[in-house]
C-alpha cells in the first residue's frame, strides 16, 4: 500500500475517534493494517 493512502486511512480514524472521543490505541492501529 502506498504511504498516501495509509495516512489518509490514519487520518479519517483519527476523526473518526475524535468524534466518538474514543481514544485511537494501538490495537486498533493494528486492525487497520
């Protein structure tokens, strides 16, 4: 995957989290991948 893309999926789950005001942990990161 590109970098690009990774960060734009970052980026909306860190939105996403903000929102639910939900923190973003590390597990979760790893689901991500």
């Amino acid at each position: 995957m590109e970098k690009t893309t990774t960060q734009e999926l970052l980026a909306q789950a860190e939105k996403i989290c903000a929102q639910r005001n939900v923190r973003l942990t590390p597990q979760r990161l790893e689901v991500l991948r």
